[in-house]
C-alpha cells in the first residue's frame, strides 16, 4: 500500500531563516506531487504540483519554492522567511494515469511551521 | 464568488444518528469533481468519497453517502450511525475542468459527535 512521509512534524523558526520541508511517497511510481498551504481555521491552498522530476508547476506567486529531485520526493523551500508563512504544510500525491477529474489526492501528516 | 461553500461552521450530533453536512459549488466547467475530506485533531486529510459530474448515481462508502443535486449544485455528505470517532473538521472540495490541477477547498465544517 502506499504511504507518504513529511518531516518535521512541526517547525519554529526565525524570520528571515531558511526552510526545508521535506514529503516522500512509497508504495508507488511516477506519482503526481501537490504542497498545500492551510492557514488557521481554514481551507486547503495548493501552493505548487509537480508532475514529474524537475517539473514543478506554482500556483500563487509567494515567498516559498518547490524542488522533485526524485520521483518520490518532494521538497518546500525559502531563503527566508516571513511572518505570513506560518502555517500548516501538506504535501499530497495521486497516481498517475488517471483522468484529471477522478484522481484523488491523498495527504500526509502535515507539518505545522510556526515563524516568530 | 466563493467556489466551494460550506454555511455550517458547526455542527453537533448524537451518536448513532445520522448528520448532513452541506455543500454548494459554483462552476460553468460541465466537467468537475467533487471531493471530501475529513480532518481530525491530528491534521491529517482523509479522503471519504469522490462524485464526478457525469455520475448518474449518488457515491457511496460505507457509512459515507454523498447527496448529489446537479441542479441545484449541491453535494453535501450525509453521515449515518454517527460515531464518536467521527468527530472532526469536514472539508467539501472540487476540481473543475481538463488540466487543472488544483483542489479549491470550502471553510470546512466542525462535526462534534455527543454520546
């Protein structure tokens, strides 16, 4: 079966220090990749997608960047924070072959980042 | 204009009964889906169940069914034989047409299971 990794659980950090968030998927091949955004008590932004490696696809314009090295890594980014990237983070990931309409994302555990 | 709403910030339910929670979206695409997901304390999304705009039938999964009303654009989840575990924040969904990726979410619904 397939499951999906994000690390750390949770994050403190500095404005203006770096980040790395990091999401992989096991179980499966080729999977499309998503970052979503959830502000408190709201719901879900999709930040980037990436269809394959090297190939990220952003949907708002923002602080933050995405990278696939891998098939089944995918991992959020910034040079430096801001106050407004507070958050929490959840990468997803749906199969591949499907047709746009029907293919479910499916979200790991989230990170909650915190910038004080 | 909003693309998914959900009107019910809250709701309260016994256990063992059954519970709607409302959805309405707004698209001109003819092709969309409609997706729900449930977030517990912990923050994960759990996917329930998945309507597709030319499904004839209304989905089911289990204790999960989704009430499909094209006409009207509304796809609201009805829970039957409510359980405490399922306690939580609810989330309708949609995707809307070829080649867009992304899901717009609703504000979500808190469903609150009393014993």
């Amino acid at each position: 079966s397939q499951t999906i990794h994000q690390w750390p659980a949770t994050l403190v950090q500095p404005v203006g220090s770096p980040l790395s968030l990091e999401c992989t998927v096991e179980g499966t091949s080729n999977p499309n990749l998503y970052w979503y955004r959830q502000a408190a008590g709201r719901g879900l932004q999709l930040l980037f997608y990436s269809v394959g490696i090297g190939q990220i696809s952003s949907e708002v314009p923002q602080n933050l960047s995405a990278s696939r090295p891998q098939d089944r890594q995918f991992i959020l980014s910034s040079k430096k924070l801001l106050l407004s990237d507070s958050g929490f983070y959840l990468c997803a990931w749906s199969a591949r072959g499907g047709t746009v309409l029907t293919d479910t994302q499916y979200f790991g555990p989230g990170t909650r980042l915190t910038v004080l | 204009a909003q693309k998914i709403t959900q009107t019910q910030p809250g709701m309260f339910v016994q256990e063992k009964e059954a519970v709607t929670l409302d959805c309405t979206y707004d698209t001109s695409d003819p092709s969309y889906g409609l997706f729900w997901y449930k977030q517990p304390s912990s923050g994960e999304m759990i996917f329930l169940i998945y309507q597709g705009s030319y499904d004839q039938q209304n989905a089911t999964e289990g204790r999960y069914s989704l009430n499909f009303q094209k006409a009207r654009k509304s796809a609201n989840l009805v829970i039957s034989a409510s359980q405490l575990g399922d306690s939580a924040m609810y989330f309708c969904a949609m995707r809307e047409g070829l080649g867009r990726r992304a899901l717009t979410f609703g504000s979500g619904t808190r469903l609150q299971v009393q014993p």
